[in-house]
C-alpha cells in the first residue's frame, strides 16, 4: 500500500521511478495529469518506445474538462515523439465517457506490476495527498485489469490525443462554447403579464434525470463528434440537452404534443417542441443549446454549476429547485418555470 506517508508506503512517486526504469512496456491510464509529472518521465517514456516497447498514456478527463495550452502542447508533442518512435506507443484520451480511475501497469519482460487506487499521474497523486494505492498480486484480477486497459484503450473508447479537439479554458473557443449570447437573440416579454397562479400545471422532475451521466441534461459527456472541417473528434455541445419524459407525463392532457412556446420565468420565449415516440423528447425547436442555454444558464449565474462539469442532483439541490414547472396559458403556449 502506498499512500504519500511514511507510515504507510511512503510515496507512490518512489514506486514509479522504479518501475518505469525496469519496465519494457507501460500504460498510464489516469483521470489527470499534471505538467511536471509529464515532464519528469517524459524521458522514461521515451526511452522505452526507443527500446521498442509500448509506452501509453491515457487521460480520462481532458476531453471533456479541456486542458491548459502549455499541457494539451507538451501532451501533444510527446505524442507525436512516442509515434515516431513505436506506433504502439502514444497519448490518448476518453471520448465516450469519462474516465477518473487510476490504473498503472508495468511489463518488466518476466512479470506484470500492476496498481491501483486514488493516485492520479500528478504532483499531489504521487506524492503530495494522503491518497492510497495498492499493487495487484493475485494473476486473475492482474488478468482482469489487463483486460480492461484494453477495453479502455480500444478505439470503440479512446482516441489519440492528436485526434481530439481539447478545449482550452480561457481561450477564445473555450469562450465561445459557455456563451449564452444566443438567448439575446429570443423574443422577449414582461413575465409580469402573466399570472400562473390559476393555470393548469404539469411538473417534470429534473432529480430523475440529473444523475444520467451521458444523456438528458448531460448529453456533453456522451460519444464526441467527428469535426469533418478538422477531420478531429470533438465533444458536443456544451449546452446540448434533452429531456425525456415517462409515460405518466406523456399521458397526462396538459402535455404538448408537437410545437409549442415556452414563455419562461425570465421573460424568453422559446420555441420548443416534443417529438419521438410518444412525444416523449422535450427540446428547444431550433437548437438542442437553446433550451440547454436557459436552464444551465440559470444554474451557472447561481453559480452552482461550473461549465464543461456534470450537472448531478447536488447541482440542483444547491440552486434550489430540482422540478420544471410547465403552466399551460393557452393551446400550444407554455409558461416555464425553474
């Protein structure tokens, strides 16, 4: 066991120089990473794709949570040197769903150094934190991890890091993808003309979705897109959401059927519509990020949510609300409330 104290193993950093100086191939799959870890085994890396082992890095978060520039440059390049060097070797990231775990496995040419824990491939996973990580000795679970790096590494889940479009926060894309500006371009009213005390009202309970980890309110985190102007894979967009209603609300005669305007509690009218089967699939009609932008919009200036992270039931629970109020005004008119 290894948990960055003396008492118990002392840091697993200490591990690390050992193993990647007598290792023959190696995969680092981590949730993070930082840049002077990179840096600091950068060279065994290499020295091992030189030698003509598999030397692999896979980040678990990048895609999704973006990267510095200086970080996303120095992964990138030593992508491209590991290439050259053996096309086995390389950096990869996650981008069907994110990856947090923290896996290492080492090949020395007779024995397989497997661990597992909470050290992410980082100054305070490797010896900063308390964290605690143990080495893997029984064969049928090293046998199992070993499968399921593949699984993690295969294309059907990861890419080259060469081949994802990483956003990088504070830059001018990064800006662009949290923008609301789009709101500005929705019809405006006074929701002081609207009285919803007496209207007939349906209740969506966001708490039911919230915690769906690629879907519904958190379709960002699902399968990236292929870019075909860069020919790279990409998330979707930030404020992509949809909402899928059950039977009971579907049944329910105050449920829109097809195009409809929802007139919200801050005075936007958007164009929505329920479409699929059973018009179970609530959306914003013009754009998925419409509808995306109104209601992780609100809980971004609570500031409850911060951009490119999950929105989960503690998310709501901090704003305050976790159901979508829809009082009908009239046919095919909606009052929204969150």
């Amino acid at each position: 066991m290894f948990t960055n104290t003396s008492s118990y193993g002392g840091d697993f950093k200490t591990v690390l120089k050992q193993e990647f100086k007598t290792s023959k191939n190696i995969v680092v799959a981590s949730g993070y990473a930082s840049t002077d870890i990179i840096q600091e085994f950068r060279d065994d890396f290499i020295k091992i794709a030189t030698e003509g082992g598999s030397a692999k890095l896979l980040l678990g978060m990048a895609f999704y949570e973006g990267l510095s520039q200086q970080k996303l440059d120095i992964l990138r390049t030593l992508c491209i040197d590991l290439n050259k060097l053996n096309k086995h070797s390389g950096v990869y990231v996650t981008y069907t769903r994110r990856y947090h775990g923290k896996v290492y496995h080492f090949y020395t040419g007779k024995n397989d150094n497997i661990f597992v824990g909470s050290s992410n491939f980082s100054s305070s996973g490797t010896f900063g934190n308390i964290e605690c990580t143990i080495s893997i000795n029984d064969q049928p679970t090293k046998t199992k991890v070993k499968d399921f790096l593949d699984f993690l590494l295969s294309k059907e889940n990861s890419i080259s890091i060469l081949k994802a479009e990483i956003v990088v926060p504070g830059s001018k894309k990064y800006e662009k993808t949290v923008s609301l500006v789009t709101l500005d371009n929705l019809e405006r009213y006074n929701p002081a003309t609207i009285n919803i005390s007496k209207l007939p009202k349906f209740i969506f309970p966001l708490d039911r979705v919230a915690e769906k980890e690629k879907s519904s309110l958190n379709v960002y985190f699902g399968k990236g897109r292929l870019n075909t102007k860069t020919g790279q894979i990409k998330p979707r967009p930030w404020y992509e959401i949809e909402l899928i209603a059950n039977v009971k609300l579907t049944s329910d005669p105050l449920y829109p059927k097809g195009d409809f305007l929802a007139y919200t509690d801050d005075g936007y009218i958007i164009p929505m519509r329920t479409q699929g089967d059973y018009k179970k699939n609530i959306r914003s009609k013009q754009s998925l990020q419409i509808f995306g932008m109104w209601l992780k919009g609100k809980l971004q200036k609570a500031n409850v949510l911060i951009p490119l992270t999950p929105v989960t039931n503690d998310t709501l629970i901090e704003y305050g609300s976790d159901t979508l109020t829809f009082a009908k005004i009239s046919e095919g008119k909606y009052y929204m409330k969150f």
